[in-house]
C-alpha cells in the first residue's frame, strides 16, 4: 500500500473576513473632520458650539483677509465683490470664523455688512474648553 500525506493548506479566507470587518469598524467608529486650510486661531468659549452650522461660512484671519466657504479665494472686506456672493446666495444664516488676535475693526465691519444684508443669525465658531 502507498501511504499518500496529506498537505495542509491554510484557509486564508476567515483572515480575510476578520480583516475586512475590522476595516469597516474602524472606518465606521472613527470620525472625520475637515481640514481647515487657512490655519486660524479661533476664541476659546465656556459654551459648546452648536453643532447645526449655516452652510455660509465667513472667515476672517488677523490680517483682515477674509474667505468664503473655507474656500481659498481671497475676498477684501471693501470689494463688491464680497458683498456679490452674499447678495447672491441670500442667506438667513451665516457663521463666522475670527482668529482670537484679529483686531475688533474687522469684527464689527463684517458684523454691520451682515447686517445691512438683513442676515437673521450670525453664528460665531468658539473652541470649547472645560473648566
């Protein structure tokens, strides 16, 4: 009689499962931010931000640029055409990103185009700290 050995192979398979079902966990349970790309500094708060945000947002950094929709095309605070893309889109709402060391000119002269612009709610975005 010949005596045949068996050759073990390994199922790779359930591996591959496990795998795959820990990259839909982790993709799943982990939370994605987006990336700020004109790096400012905002104010710290006592109170948390609300976390339904216009879809307008205004950004003003120390300088006194200012962008819109976290997009990168610089908008000066006395061109038309700043104040054209908020007469064309018509916001009721809008929110506002300051860095904490911008000047408080160029807070209160975007405050009164918003509200020449009869803008109903401003939402200034703070980080939460704890005390």
């Amino acid at each position: 009689m010949s005596t045949k050995k068996k050759i073990k192979q390994i199922n790779l398979i359930p591996l591959i499962n496990i795998i795959f079902l820990m990259l839909i966990f982790f993709m799943l349970a982990g939370t994605i931010t987006k990336i700020d790309p004109h790096k400012i500094n905002i104010p710290e708060s006592i109170i948390k931000n609300d976390p339904l945000t216009p879809f307008l947002t205004i950004i003003v950094k120390k300088n006194g640029e200012v962008f819109i929709d976290s997009q990168n095309r610089k908008k000066e605070l006395k061109k038309s055409n700043y104040l054209e893309i908020i007469r064309a889109r018509k916001p009721s709402e809008i929110s506002l990103k300051i860095d904490a060391e911008t000047p408080s000119e160029y807070f209160l002269k975007v405050l009164k185009i918003l509200e020449t612009e009869k803008i109903k709610k401003v939402v200034v975005e703070t980080n939460y700290v704890k005390k």
